[in-house]
C-alpha cells in the first residue's frame, strides 16, 4: 500500500497535490474551531438527554411516591377507621351492659333487697292510715276548737259576773240612773242586767297575824372552826385537784361493745358477700354417716364437754348455798396516793 501511494503521489497532477495541502491545512486551521464546535454539540446533546433522563426519573419517583403515599394513606385511613368502629362498638357495648345492669339492679333490688312491690302496698297501706288519721286529727282539733271556745266563754262569763258582783253599786235604781243605764241610750247596757241578776260581793274580814310582829330575819349560820394545820403545799393540792382523769378499765369499755362488734361484724359480712341470695346446696350423693365410736359403745361418753364445762364434786362441798360476795369493792384503793379527799364506801 505504502508504494502504491507514492506512485500515485509522484505520477499525480501537480494541482492536486497542491489542492490536498490547501485543504489539509484548512482542516488544520479548522481543527480545533471544529472540535469545540463538536465538544459543544456533544455536551449540548448529552445535556439534553441527561435532563430529559432526569425529568423521566423525576416523574418516574413522583409516579411511584403518589402510588406509595396513597398505598399508606389507605393503609392508615383503614386502621383509624378499624379504630374508631371499634371504639364506637365499645361504647355502645358498654351502653348496652350499663342498660342490662340497670335493669338487672333494679330486677335485684325490687325483688330482695327492697321488694319494691311489698313496699308499694305498704305505703299504699300507710297512705290510707294517714288519711285515717288526718280525719282522727281534723276531728281532734275540731273538738278542741270547740273546747277551748266553750272554756273561753265560761272564762269570760265568770269575769263579767265576778266583775258585775263587784261593781254591783253601779246599779240604777228608781231615782237615780246607774252608770250602764244612761237617759240617753235607747235601751239600757248588757252589763246593766247583769248587775240586777248578780248579787254584791262580800267583803272578806281580814285577820291579823302574830308573825308580821316578828322579826323577818334570818338566823345568822354558826361559826366555823378554822382548819388546823399542817397543810400540803398548794401547788400540790392543785395538781391533786386538777389532775388528769383517770377511769377504771369498766368506765373506758362501753357498756354495749358485744352488741356493736356484732353488728360491725355482721355488716361487714353482708357487705363482702357475693349476692344476697343463699347458695343452693350442691346435688351430689350423700357420704354415709359413720358413727364414733365413743357415740356406740355402750359405755358411752364422758358428760365433760356436752353438758357441762366445770367440774363438780358436791360431796366434798361445805354447803349446798354457793359462794357469795358479802363485801362490795372499795374504789378509794384504786385513787390510793392520789388524793387527800375522803372517800366512801356502802357495804
């Protein structure tokens, strides 16, 4: 190849020769214009499709991110809707029991602990003594009204009449007229016909008494003796009256402390049990009895324990009468050292 090319080179035309280095050179002039032109063209072209790759990958995440977030919306919009029915089904579960428990309590309640319809007749019973007794009552009053305004009138007429008594010279007689009787008047006063119906009040003679002539003074007491002394010092005399109170173990207890434990027991088991129905026994077969053998034999059992709790032996007793107390309790030893105040005891 190398010698075909120079003999073409040495046989060719000069012109040509002399064209092809006008161009190679004009290529070489050219060369680096032309290579920026295709490095620019190229860097164009790639950031064209670099751009046009980007914008497919961005379109491409935001396809997938809208199809995720939507997947998850969903996927939290179902739990919070799972949520929220279950919480309207509690609520209306518990509504529903709420309504059964009131129903049932009040089931419970009216038919063994109040007995609503037990308490029903007798306020139906005690509304029907309370009308008895409001017309028992009206009546009563009635009769007192009527009493007091009859003892009101006896009252008054033996007032005006011990008063007419009284004022009976105030009557009028047939030459003068009385105070009750004026001239003026068209008929003469009640009080004036009560004055001639009474009869003039006596005078009472008063008798006179030997004690207004003696002396009204009372006798003087008798004179003390003074204490002898010697004497304790005050500050203990006032420690001795005022000290702190001191009660025997029989004033501290109540006098009612059985009664009350029992009622606090017996309210505490009424409160701690499970229903106020009493269980109903258990339907199993009954375990056959066997009997003791202290219960069969024929020498029986000793009496200790079942019949009485002391034993007794009256043949070693002095006397048939039991032991009595014939000497009662001294308090004033329970305030021994305590006091200088005198004490007393009932025997």
């Amino acid at each position: 190849k190398m010698s075909r090319f120079l003999n073409v080179s040495l046989n060719a035309v000069p012109k040509v020769v002399a064209d092809l280095y006008v161009k190679h050179e004009a290529a070489e002039a050219h060369r680096v214009l032309e290579y920026n032109a295709a490095v620019k063209i190229q860097s164009w072209y790639r950031g064209l499709r670099v751009r046009h790759y980007i914008r497919h990958l961005n379109a491409s995440a935001v396809h997938i991110q809208r199809y995720w977030r939507g997947y998850m919306g969903r996927v939290f919009c179902r739990i919070r809707i799972k949520h929220l029915v279950m919480i309207i089904r509690m609520n209306l579960y518990n509504a529903m029991a709420v309504r059964i428990q009131k129903h049932w309590r009040g089931f419970i309640v009216r038919k063994y602990t109040y007995n609503f319809y037990a308490r029903k007749r007798y306020f139906e019973a005690l509304n029907a003594k309370n009308q008895v007794v409001r017309k028992e009552l009206a009546e009563y009053r009635e009769r007192s009204e009527v009493e007091e305004r009859r003892r009101q009138h006896s009252a008054m007429e033996r007032k005006l009449k011990y008063q007419a008594r009284k004022q009976h010279y105030m009557l009028s007689t047939h030459q003068s007229f009385g105070v009750y009787n004026s001239p003026f008047r068209e008929q003469p006063h009640e009080m004036e016909y009560r004055l001639r119906e009474a009869r003039p009040l006596s005078h009472k003679k008063t008798t006179p008494s030997t004690k207004s002539s003696l002396s009204q003074c009372e006798p003087l007491p008798p004179i003390q003796p003074k204490i002898q002394g010697p004497f304790k010092p005050p500050s203990q005399v006032q420690a001795q009256r005022y000290r702190p109170l001191n009660p025997s173990l029989r004033v501290l207890t109540a006098y009612n402390t059985l009664e009350s434990a029992r009622e606090t027991l017996q309210r505490d088991e009424w409160a701690k049990q499970l229903t106020d129905r009493p269980f109903v026994p258990f339907s199993k077969h009954k375990v056959p009895y066997e009997p003791l053998l202290h219960t069969t034999s024929k020498y029986g059992h000793l009496l200790y324990g079942n019949k009485y709790f002391t034993e007794e032996n009256p043949d070693m007793h002095i006397s048939d009468q039991r032991m009595q107390t014939v000497v009662s309790p001294i308090p004033i030893f329970d305030r021994y050292g305590g006091t200088y105040s005198k004490g007393a005891v009932v025997l």
